[in-house]
C-alpha cells in the first residue's frame, strides 16, 4: 500500500474501530480480491466488533495498491459516507480502481528429442527452460502475495483476541507521587518527579481514564489508597492502572521484584502492591487488565553497560533535553538523583491479566532529571501520545525499553527498563482522534 494511505488509515483508525461494522463491507472486499476468504474468517475470529474493525484496517495496510480505492468503494457501498468524505478529505490525489485484466500467459517453447540417437539428450542439452511463463501481465489485488510472507506458519499476531477498552470512561487511574520524604528516613526529595507526575495525569485522562492523584504518602498511607481503591466497584470500567513514583529497593520475591517507599522511609513491597487488584481481592476486576507503573529504583547498582559496534546504538528520537537528562550540568547529586532500593517477600498465587512496567531492570538506579523528569516517564509519555491510536501497550513498552536503553548518565551509566506481563490478550487504548498530534 501507498505509505500516504498507510498514514490515512492509521491516523483514522479510531474513528473506524468505532463506527465501521466489518460484516458490512467483507463481501465488497472479498469481490474486489482484496483480502481471500481465509482472511476474512481470520478476521471475524479475532473478536468484537471493534477488534475486528481494528484487524481489518491493520491488514488493509499490507494489502497492496488497491487496497485503499477499494476500501472507500466499499464504504460508499455501504452507506458510510462519513467516513469516506474523511478520507477522501485526506487523500487529495485520489485513485480510481483499475478494472480486472485478463491475464496474459505465454506458452512454453516445445524442444523435440531424436528418439533415435539418445546420446544427443545429454551431449547438447537444450537451454534451460523457465518454470513459469517469461511474462505475467495480471492486475494483482496484493503485490505482497508475489512473494512468501516470512511469518508464514506461525501464528498471527494481530489474530489474538484483544481486551475489551471501549468503556466511558475506561476506568481509573490512581498516580501515588512521592516527593518529599521525612527527614529520619535518610531519603532525598525526589525533585522532578512533580513533572512526571503531571505528565502523566494529562496522558492518561487523553486515554479516557479518570486520574486521581495522591502526594506524599507513607507506607500505611499506600496501602490503604491500595485497599480503598480494591474495594471500588469497577464493574462498569474496563481497565485499572496504578502508577508510583517514588524511591524504591532491591528484595527477594516470588513473583514481582522490588519494592517502593513510602515518604517515612518504609518499603511496600511490589508483590503486596499487585495482590490488592487480583481476581480474589477484586472481583470486580477479574478478567480485566491492571497495569503498574513504578518509576523507581529496583537497587544501588549503577550499570555501565558493555559494548556495541556503532550501528548497534541507535540515536534517541526525543527532544534536545534528552542528552542533559543523561549528562547533567553538575556532578552533585542533586543535579541528577538516583534513588530506589529492595521489597519484601511474598507468596500469592501467579496472577492474571496484570502488567507490572519497571523503570529499570531490578538491582539497578534509575535514572531522573531534576527539571525535566525521569528518562522513562518522559518517553513513555512521549511514545503513549505517538503510539496509542496504532499499536498495543506491550508493542510501545518495548519501544520504550529500546529508547530508554540508548540513554547514557554522565556518558557511562545506562538504564534498562523491563515488565512483568501476565496478560492474556492485546491491550489498546482508547486514543483520541489524532492522538499522535495531540499534546
């Protein structure tokens, strides 16, 4: 497909997810050979309504050509005048359908062998024949069919059935920021972390959540937040998240690693965290994604990385106060704070349908900018607001790992972000129209 559909289509995709209903236009695609029948009930296995829109339009991108005309043929077809105008509005050149052409097969030469002197057959063997005809004049509905696709025999990725998100509003989110830390703790003010902090309230109410925030608060103080919001009736939400910024440490575990701490200096261990919003718990979540994001320490280790020949590292994509968050004006400790340490043990059953996305690889820093927030928040923002409207959480989590990885402090010291997912489907947000250029 022309890459400026390609764009069309994934900056429409959420006004399509929500207003087509694919049963309407498989049979206009399937005439007009853009996708096969297989494809078709490939699609239609994928889920709802709005998975299988969502599926429809991610495959229409590998369709070839004619993809695009045909899918607005179909929708004028179907009545879907709005959202042809919509992207007709956004496709200026425009592109009529080419009529199907015969195609145009030319026979193979015929070489005749002397029966009667066999030896001729291998002292002067003809010129190798083709397989196939010289020239095929076919008007293809995919150009990508010509060849195999590399994928071929594993599962699809895009067939996995993906999480119900289309409540209003997908449900709450709960940001317990952490700044200020009592004196006897021997923690530092996490200075900084207010802009993360409102970073994030801003992306995820764009993500229809509601954000409560809650600032300063001890280890007794988390956990009751943790509790109250357990004993919430979610059943009209689809989604729960909870994020922490705060100091953290290194601990044994069973399950999920680290621990954060309270402002009085105490740890609530990670696991203990995530037991509040399990299926036992929380019934009212059961079968519903809960998504942690802790941007603390997991540790004291400082990692140097190792090294890679120079087309290994790939530039970073952000803005130009990315290299002053890894390379501060001054050496103090204030100019660049590292601050995160270990949980406690826990042993709870291996839970489901929760994600928990760690700032750095358990037993390291993380890195944080005192004016312009830590390294992943910053760019998990950054990616949310480019990314949520095309690909799935776990798909912008690692490009988050991979940008995040190119970061270095002080030019020696790296962070590596990771999760634990115990998910079950693919996970979508709920983005707004344009999310991409949206602030």
């Amino acid at each position: 497909m022309d890459p400026r559909h390609k764009k069309i289509l994934q900056r429409n995709r959420t006004n399509l997810v929500r207003d087509l209903d694919p049963s309407e236009v498989y049979d206009g695609l399937l005439s007009r050979g853009v996708f096969t029948q297989d494809m078709i009930d490939e699609i239609k296995s994928s889920g709802t309504r709005r998975d299988q829109a969502r599926q429809l339009v991610r495959d229409l991108e590998t369709r070839g050509s004619r993809a695009f005309p045909a899918f607005l043929e179909c929708l004028r077809e179907c009545g879907y005048e709005s959202l042809t105008s919509l992207l007709q509005s956004e496709d200026p050149v425009g592109q009529s359908v080419p009529s199907p052409q015969i195609p145009v097969i030319r026979p193979l030469p015929v070489c005749p062998i002397d029966v009667r002197e066999p030896d001729k057959i291998h002292s002067n063997p003809p010129k190798e024949l083709p397989l196939y005809p010289t020239e095929i004049d076919i008007a293809s509905p995919s150009p990508e069919r010509l060849s195999p696709r590399p994928t071929q025999g594993r599962t699809r990725r895009d067939s996995i059935q993906s999480y119900k998100m289309d409540a209003s509003p997908c449900g709450l989110c709960l940001i317990i920021n952490n700044v200020e830390f009592e004196q006897h703790s021997d923690l530092k003010d996490r200075n900084g972390s207010d802009i993360d902090s409102d970073k994030l309230e801003r992306r995820f109410k764009s993500l229809n959540f509601d954000v409560v925030v809650k600032r300063n608060l001890k280890h007794k103080q988390i956990r009751q937040e943790l509790s109250a919001l357990a004993k919430m009736d979610h059943s009209n939400s689809d989604c729960c998240v909870v994020i922490i910024l705060s100091h953290g440490t290194e601990a044994t575990h069973s399950r999920f690693p680290g621990a954060v701490y309270g402002v009085d200096g105490t740890s609530v261990p990670v696991q203990v965290i995530t037991n509040y919003l399990n299926g036992q718990h929380c019934p009212s979540l059961q079968g519903k994604p809960k998504l942690f994001f802790l941007q603390a320490c997991g540790g004291g280790e400082k990692d140097t990385g190792f090294e890679v020949s120079p087309d290994e590292v790939q530039p970073c994509m952000g803005g130009p106060d990315d290299q002053t968050d890894a390379i501060p004006v001054s050496s103090s400790s204030d100019s660049l704070s590292m601050s995160d340490e270990p949980d406690a043990r826990a042993t709870l059953p291996t839970p489901s349908d929760i994600l928990v996305s760690y700032s750095t690889f358990p037993g390291y820093v993380s890195w944080r900018d005192t004016k312009a927030g830590s390294w992943y928040v910053e760019t998990l923002d950054r990616l949310l607001k480019e990314n949520a409207a095309i690909h799935d959480l776990v798909t912008i989590l690692m490009m988050v790992n991979n940008e995040v990885s190119q970061n270095s402090a002080k030019g020696l010291f790296k962070q590596m972000p990771g999760s634990f997912n115990f998910l079950r489907k693919l996970l979508y947000f709920q983005a707004p129209p344009h999310s991409q250029f949206s602030t």
